[in-house]
C-alpha cells in the first residue's frame, strides 16, 4: 500500500480521533455479554508474544561464564552473530562485581586473549567479570583494518546488555585496550557516552592522528574519515602505556613503518602529548608535564588530575610494553576513588 506525502492511505478519510474513539465505543457497547469475555481473550493472546519478545531482549538475572553473541549488520556481512566470551568468578553469592572488557590486538583473537590474561593476573579474575570480545577478522576497525563493522556499538551493546545482569556493577566497567584494541579504545574514549564507562586503559597506542587533529578530538564516521569533531564525555579515568623503543607505534610520534592508513602509514600523536590531551579533555587547566611525577625502575610515571589521567613510560621496552605493568599496579589504578 503506498502513502501519500501526508501520511494517509489513498482513497480512505482521514477521522477525527474523537469520532474513531466514538465508534469504537459504540461497537464494543454493541457486543452481547458472551462476545466481550471472547474478545478480550483473543485480545490477551495477541499482545502476549509482541510482551515477551520485548521481555526476551532484555538480560535478566545472573551473568554467567561462557560465549555470547551481538547481532551485527555492516557492508561485508548480514545479521551476523559477533562473539565474546565472558568469565565470571566463582562463588560469587549474591555480589555485584566491575566489569573488565580486554580488546585484543590486530592478528589477535578473544580465546587466546582470554587464557592469556587470565592466568596472568589471577587476583582480577576472581574479583571481576572478565569479558574478551572478538574483532572481525581479527581486527577493530580504525583506519585501513581488514574489518570494516561498528566496533563501538558492538562494545557499548556488550555494556548494555551486562549492565542489567543482576550480579554487575553497572557504573564500574573498565575498557582496556592492547595495540589495534588500544586503538579501539580510545575511539571509545572520544565518542562513547555511555556513563557506565569508569576506566580506560590503553596498551601501546596513544591517539593516533586521525583521531586528534592537533586542535580537536575527532569521530570516525562510518566511512573513516575523522571529519566531525567530538567532545569525549568527561569524568573518566585513563591510563596509558608506551615503550620508548617500540619500532610499530613510536613513542616520540610520527607515522609507523607498518600500520596502514589510507593514504600511507597512520600516524600517532607522542604518548607525553598524547596523555596532556585526555588531561585536558577531562579537565585538567595547568601545562603540560616536562618532567615525570614519579619513577621507579624502568617505569616513568606522568600524573595529571591526582592519578586519574596516567601515562607509564617503559624506558628499553619495546611493542610489549604492557608487561612492565604488575596487577597489583594496574588494580590500584581501577580501584581508586576518584
């Protein structure tokens, strides 16, 4: 049936409401005793699939460990079934806990992240929901990936969906990045504006060019172009960690040897400016840091906020800078009051 312009189906009149209400209170008037109870049932019996379809969209109850999967639409597939993975601690009882999302790096894929980061920070894993999230092809969509979906409205579905789970903080979520996923996670940052997002914490990539042109923080854009500026939502924590010999993102900026863009080799903002930027972003008004707040070891520490908004230098190291970085210091990082 076509519609014209205004609306209305061709060849019927358009009825003022109070007739149509008038009408139908004439004919409900005009049913006998014995047809009312029919149609009220029938009525009953229609409307309750429509109830529990919305019902069934909902998460309810307990979060468990295990696979799970949010539905995707994007140029190179169709209503496809994206997963994650989700460890849940045991023994939980009736507790409430943060939410860590680990987004693995270019080449990388959710199971292997997920053995791996488990067993090296076994504390979080009783103390956290874990959830490892795959990228398309092994990718997040940044620049020139293989992967070419919506990977922040995979990631805030994924938050949506375990925010209502009843064993969830829902205001304590923690995104944390390696590499590519790094990436992905300062995209997030720029222009997600879910509140459940506490933490970010990124692995070896600060903000790439396109996503922070010099004056202003960029959103992507379905076509990643980065031409609409963006306010990232404040109030968050950010942490960042970058090896000052890291040959595939340099840490003093500029393009990479390797990682494509477009038009040549993506481009990376040097991480001490890279951090002075989220700094600002999240209200920080004084200049930016010369000299690091603090050191220890091989580790230089660049403060802003009182600790907040954090970037570790990893003096030696290379691509695989994160390791410098202990559980123990990465929890006081998650677990401080802001």
């Amino acid at each position: 049936m076509k519609f014209p312009a205004n609306g209305h189906a061709h060849g019927e009149e358009f009825q003022p409401l109070e007739n149509s209400l008038s009408k139908a209170s004439s004919a409900w008037n005009g049913l006998t005793n014995h047809r009312k109870p029919i149609l009220i049932l029938l009525t009953v019996l229609l409307l309750a699939p429509l109830a529990a379809l919305h019902a069934a969209d909902k998460p309810e109850g307990k979060l468990s460990s295990g696979e799970y999967f949010i539905r995707q639409s994007w140029s190179q597939e169709q209503d496809f079934p994206r997963p994650y993975h989700v460890n849940v601690p045991a023994n939980l009882g009736n507790r409430r806990l943060p939410v860590l999302i680990f987004l693995h790096g270019n080449g990388g894929n959710a199971r292997s992240a997920m053995s791996g980061f488990l067993k090296q920070h076994p504390t979080m894993a009783a103390r956290y929901v874990m959830v490892f999230p795959d990228g398309y092809l092994n990718s997040w969509n940044i620049s020139a990936e293989r992967s070419k979906a919506d990977d922040r409205l995979f990631i805030e579905a994924i938050i949506e969906k375990l925010a209502a789970s009843d064993n969830v903080q829902p205001d304590q979520f923690t995104i944390m990045g390696n590499s590519n996923g790094s990436a992905l996670a300062n995209q997030l940052a720029i222009e997600s504006r879910l509140p459940n997002i506490r933490n970010y914490v990124m692995a070896v990539s600060p903000l790439n060019v396109l996503q922070h042109d010099g004056q202003n923080f960029k959103s992507k854009g379905g076509d990643n172009s980065y031409q609409t500026v963006a306010t990232p939502r404040t109030g968050a924590r950010i942490m960042n960690i970058s090896g000052t010999e890291d040959r595939l993102i340099p840490y003093h900026g500029g393009p990479s040897p390797v990682i494509p863009a477009k038009n040549g080799k993506l481009g990376f903002i040097a991480a001490e400016e890279s951090i002075f930027l989220w700094a600002k972003a999240m209200g920080y008004q004084a200049g930016k840091l010369e000299k690091p707040s603090s050191a220890a070891g091989k580790l230089e520490i660049f403060s802003y906020l009182d600790g907040a908004i954090v970037h570790f230098k990893v003096l030696g190291e290379g691509h695989g800078a994160a390791g410098a970085i202990d559980e123990a210091t990465l929890l006081r990082f998650l677990e401080t009051e802001r």
